[in-house]
C-alpha cells in the first residue's frame, strides 16, 4: 500500500474522535428551570401514588433521557431561602436569608456573577423572590415578590429604574413566562453560551389554572394518602401538644382539624355547600386542593414541551443543559397537611432531573444525597469554572458524567426559622442521612418579642410570640418512607439517634448554623438536647 493512501486513511479514522472531541470541548448553554412548590410526587418519573395520572408527560420524558435524582433536598422549605441558598451556594445563616423578611444582598448572587467570569451571557425570567435588584444578570424580567397567576406585571431590566420598571403583560403566568423565555432565546447573540434561569410561579397556592384546564381530571378519583384520616403514632408533643392538645392549632389542614386554617371549610361550603360529615368534607376538599394543583402542574409541563420542541427546532437541544427542579417539595395531603415548611419528605424533598445528551446517558437515576447549595457549584464545573471556595455546596459533577463521587456527606441538614407564621409550622432543625431522619422542633422565633412586633405578620397570627413545646423525632425511613411512626422513644434506636445528634451538632458547627446569636434558642437546645 502506497504511504500516501496509507495516511489517509490513518487521517479518515481519526476524523469522528477528532469531531467527538470537539463536541465535548464546546461549552454548553444551561437553562435551569424552576417551578414553585412542584413536589416530586407530583411528576410521574418519580412514581409515587399520583404517577397514574399522568400529570407530567414533557418531564417524564425529560427525566428518561437524562439522570433523575432520587434525594435532592432544601435545607429550607420555604421560597426566599431556598432560592437563596441556589443561587448562592450558601445555607441559610451564612448568605443572610433567614425566612420570607430577608433579602439577598447584590454581592452574594453568585450564580450570575461566577457564570459571567465564565463568559456566559445571563439571564433570569420568571420568579426571583429574593427583594433586591437582580443586577448581576445581563437581563431580567421578573415578577414583583409572589407576581400575578394572571395578566402579570413584571420588572424588566432597561425599562426604568428598579423597582418601578414595570411592564404590563396578558395571559396567564405559565404561559407567559414561556413566551418571555423563547422570545428571549429568539433575539440573543449565541456566538457565547448562556446561562437562563426560567422560573415559573406555578403551582403556587391559590393555584389559579389557565381556564383550558377546567376539566382536565374533572371525572377522576385524586388517590389519597392513608395519613390524611389516620396517623395515630406519628408527629410528637411538639407538633401535637400533650395530649394533642396542640392539635387544632398546628399545620393547615385538609381536614377540619386545624379549627382556624384548614381546606375544609372554605372548599367544602364554597364548592359543594355545607357538608356535615367530616370525613366526606374531608375527602371533597382534597379533590379540590389536589386538582387544582395538578391542573397548575399540567400548565407547567405543556409550556415545557413547547421550550423544548423551540430548542430542538432552533437545533440548542444537544448542547443545552437542562435542569428542572422546584424551589421545595409541597404537602399534598400527607398527614393532613397543605403548604410546605415541613422537614418531613414531601415538603423537603425537591424534584431534579439534568438532561444533557452530549454528556449524560439515557435512563439514569441516582441515590447520591444533594442538597441546594450544590446546586450553583454543579453548575459553575458544567460551565467549565472551578466551585468557588466560598460556596458551601459541592459539585456533584462527577455523578452527572457516570463516576463515583469522592468523600461525599452522608447526611444533610434542614432549618425552618419563621415559627407558627402563615401556616403554623413550629421552628425546626433536623438532618436526613439515606435511611435516617432526626429533628428536634424548639418551637421559639428567632427574634425577641419586642423586633418581631414591628413585621406585617405580627398582628395577623396569634401566638408567633409564645413558645411551643420542644420535642425529638426519629423516623426510620427504610421501614417506614411516609414517616407514619416516630421512633425516637424506641430503645432499639438510642445507640443510633446518639450517633446522629453527633452529626448534627458537628453540622451545625461546620456549616456557621449554630445558635450563638440566638441564646434564648440555645437555652432550649441545651435544656432538651438529651431528652
């Protein structure tokens, strides 16, 4: 064989490593999109008892031809901190934002600023929820605090001087939101990556649906958790009073329980007139909240597909990453609670699902045990940075390409600050390992009586000032995953639970989450830490 044809064809076989290379040199674009309050039993790829119906066929899809993550976590459950800690890399102590009355310092929107060194372009649409100007995105169009189902104004970027940059949109906010991020995508420059942030405001209560689905599950029985009617070992004194005399008082309800907030009264009587019988009032208004909320859930999954099959069109599908998450988890009737706030799994847990087809393979799932401080350090390393130093969360890169993370927690740590506010959940902290949970409820504001006074929820909730009972509960979770029986008395588990308090104080040490600057806090702490 002649040279000439023998170096040709040495030249040919090189030719798909060479362009393989390259197509993994390319940085990609990331879009990350988050709903408000979507909890992962809620999208079918998760398979938990609403998967039949259906809810989530865009996400579902998504989830099948990328990595799925089965114990994704807040370490807040409540949408200003949980942001906060995204879009930082920070928990909750060291990035300043407490609960809803905090707003996250310009300096510490590190996402945007890091994703810029990198040269991304930057952008977020949608909800931002964290009170300062978003000034470190290249663009924003955001809503003003929770925004409008319907007809939303937004504040945009170049249209005024925050926060009276207003502008006026029609429709409903799923859509919108949609239409604002496409149109977006249609007019930008992408001879650079970009980084956009794509947040919807649904489902968030009040879960006011695009008219189009006012039938959508309109003839289908809603499957209910056995805990809505009956739970009779779970919780503690703490979040049922001695006893239960707390009962009333603590959680809205679906049920009539809560005598003061619950869904009974107003679904019931406004929907369906006065019912008398408990149960089925009980029933009627957990058809109610749960539809409701999937057909907020549907609006968010259609609008999905309609950005994806705009990024397939516009040929951005293969080297986009796409993330998809909600800023918590939400109760949907567990344990006869609505809202979030809660450390128990369905308010703590977070859906997240990456698809990147350069990078990930098709039906992957994965147990690793992340948190959403990892989040913008993840992110950051796709993007081609390094995870700065100053951000508390860890890549979890590694996992996302198919290997084995290195020295990896074992356990993650949740806080609740606000105490009884809005929907009476006492304050709380606690850490999850993969089998385990523990949490100790102190039941005590952060603030002295005297501050707490002057906020705008002071007047509007009765008993934010008075402490609640401070109590300890286990959950053993390989045997009991809906938290049905609080095992912290179970003297089969005190050798266990004296192991996890050691981890939880080696945490809340670690990750500037102790109680220093909170002695009254620390009193209780101390007072009941060997109970």
């Amino acid at each position: 064989m002649k040279l000439q044809t023998i170096l040709l064809l040495a030249l040919v076989a090189t030719l798909p490593l060479v362009k393989s290379d390259a197509k993994k040199s390319k940085r990609p674009n990331i879009i990350f999109i988050m709903a408000d309050d979507h909890t992962s039993q809620s999208i079918g790829a998760y398979g938990g008892r609403l998967a039949r119906l259906n809810p989530t066929p865009n996400l579902d899809k998504l989830a099948s031809e990328g990595m799925l993550f089965e114990n994704a976590f807040c370490n807040n459950s409540i949408c200003s901190p949980s942001r906060a800690s995204i879009i930082s890399g920070q928990y909750s102590q060291t990035n300043g934002v407490l609960d809803l009355d905090h707003h996250l310092d310009v300096d510490k929107q590190y996402l945007p600023i890091e994703m810029k060194k990198l040269g991304y372009s930057t952008a977020i649409i949608g909800k931002w929820h964290l009170g300062n100007e978003p000034v470190n995105f290249d663009y924003y169009k955001v809503l003003p605090v929770q925004g409008k189902y319907f007809n939303p104004v937004f504040r945009e970027k170049g249209k005024g001087t925050w926060p009276n940059n207003l502008v006026k949109t029609e429709g409903h906010s799923s859509d919108v939101i949609t239409d604002l991020s496409i149109d977006y995508l249609e007019k930008l420059d992408k001879s650079k990556p970009f980084f956009l942030m794509h947040h919807y405001k649904a489902p968030h209560d009040m879960f006011e649906y695009a008219p189009r689905y006012k039938d959508y599950l309109a003839d289908v029985e809603i499957p209910e958790p056995a805990s809505l009617y009956n739970q009779p070992f779970f919780g503690s004194e703490a979040t049922r009073g001695r006893n239960d005399s707390l009962r009333h008082v603590i959680g809205t309800s679906i049920s009539p329980r809560n005598t003061q907030h619950n869904r009974h009264s107003s679904y019931t009587k406004l929907f369906y007139g006065t019912v008398q019988d408990k149960q089925m009032g009980t029933h009627l208004a957990y058809q109610k909240y749960l539809k409701d909320y999937l057909r907020c859930v549907k609006g968010v999954d259609d609008n999905l597909g309609r950005l994806f099959a705009y990024l397939k069109k516009e040929g951005l599908w293969e080297n986009t990453v796409i993330i998809y998450t909600g800023d918590q988890g939400m109760m949907l009737g567990e344990h006869d609670f609505a809202d979030k706030r809660w450390m128990y799994e369905e308010t703590m847990r977070m859906p997240f699902i990456v698809h990147y087809p350069a990078q990930i393979k098709k039906e992957q799932k994965t147990a690793l045990l992340i948190n959403n401080t990892d989040y913008a350090p993840t992110m950051i390393e796709l993007a081609g940075g390094k995870a700065p130093e100053y951000m508390q969360g860890k890549s979890f890169i590694s996992t996302l390409m198919g290997k084995e993370e290195t020295e990896w927690r074992e356990a993650t740590y949740y806080r609740y600050w606000m105490h009884i506010i809005h929907h009476f959940v006492p304050a709380h902290f606690g850490i999850r390992t993969k089998d385990y949970k523990l949490i100790f409820y102190y039941g005590k504001h952060y603030l002295p009586k005297e501050e707490f006074e002057s906020h705008y929820w002071a007047d509007r909730y009765n008993g934010v000032g008075r402490t609640t009972p401070a109590a300890w509960e286990f959950y053993d979770l390989k045997n009991d995953p809906q938290e049905l029986h609080n095992r912290y008395n179970d003297p089969k588990y005190k050798e266990l639970i004296a192991k996890l308090k050691v981890e939880l104080k080696r945490q809340r040490e670690e990750l500037n989450e102790t109680d220093e600057k909170y002695p009254e806090i620390q009193k209780i702490i101390d007072k009941h830490w060997n109970d």
